[in-house]
C-alpha cells in the first residue's frame, strides 16, 4: 500500500459537531489515529497532548485526533477534552493513511508499562465516578496501533509515523522537534 504524500483538501466533522478543514490552510495539522474510544493507553497519551497544548498550539500545529470508534461511543470518553476528535468506525482513515491493527500492539513488552500505567490511571478515575469506564469489548477491537501524521498547510505529509506498539508515537517533546527542521527545508 502506497501512503499518502500528499493529503486531498476535505472536511471532517468533529464528534462536537465543529467542521475540521485538512489540510488547515493557516498551521500545521498533527493527524493523530488512536484506538477506540476510552482506551486507557490513548488516553494517557492524549493527557500528555493537553498538558502542553498551549506549547503545541503556539509552534502552530493543530490537534486533530481519529480514533475506530463512533462518534456517540466517543462521546462518553472525550466531551471534556480540548482536541478535534473524529469519528472513524468504518476505517476509511485508516486505511487511506495505511494505519494498521495487530496483535503485537498489546504484546509487545515496550508497551506494557503504558498499558499498566494508563489502566491504572483510568481504574482510579472510574472509581472516582470522574469518567466512564474503558469498554470490555470496544467496538473495532483493541488491536489498534497508532500512527501520526504532520501536514502543511499545502496538504504535504512533512513527517509520519506509524506505532509498532501500542504507545509507540510521537511524544510532545518529537513533535515539537520537526516543526524548526520543517522550517529549514527549501
């Protein structure tokens, strides 16, 4: 499979209802393909994002998160959070940006101590009646790996990364790090 070079103008709706134009015409997107929805590991993940948002938002990079999940199960686990959330439950995303599922996202041992730490997090959140439990069964699998994407505002992927593990992307600290060398290019 061939994966994008280049990303065709769309719009995405929001699970907030908010229409998301990509590429943005004004900043950078950081295209992000999480899970499912309450995913303990993605939301650790997601945690760190909006921990340093300001920093992100000020390198003028626009957080756009997908995750396999519907927009109503989606709801339950992101109203709160101050991201562009989309719904993906068909994959086509997925599949146009060559974004995978596999057993090594769960058994792969670089990523158990996110998965420990995030569980855990979300058990203490849970029982704290501060946020829905992560579901039994998600709807798509939890076999999900993630991916990352940066696009220019002319719809040119600068950079990507596709996990090899379940907590396996960009940290903020990485994505923060392409935008001076994106910069330096002709």
């Amino acid at each position: 499979m061939s994966l994008p070079t280049d990303v065709p103008d769309r719009t995405l709706v929001a699970v907030s209802g908010a229409q998301i134009q990509v590429p943005d015409p004004d900043c950078l997107i950081h295209l992000q393909f999480r899970r499912f929805a309450g995913c303990p590991v993605c939301n650790l993940h997601l945690r760190s994002i909006v921990t340093r948002r300001h920093e992100i938002a000020a390198a003028n990079i626009r957080e756009v998160v997908v995750f396999h999940s519907s927009a109503e199960e989606l709801r339950k686990y992101t109203a709160e959070l101050p991201l562009d959330v989309i719904a993906d439950p068909t994959r086509k995303l997925y599949r146009e940006f060559g974004v995978e599922k596999s057993p090594r996202a769960l058994l792969d041992p670089r990523g158990w101590r996110a998965i420990l730490r995030g569980v855990a997090h979300d058990v203490r959140g849970t029982l704290r009646g501060m946020q829905a439990a992560p579901p039994a069964k998600p709807d798509g699998g939890s076999l999900g790996l993630p991916a990352d994407f940066l696009i220019a505002p002319d719809g040119r992927v600068l950079a990507a990364k596709h996990g090899k593990h379940v907590y396996d992307q960009w940290s903020v600290d990485e994505l923060l790090a392409l935008v001076p060398a994106i910069e330096r290019r002709p």
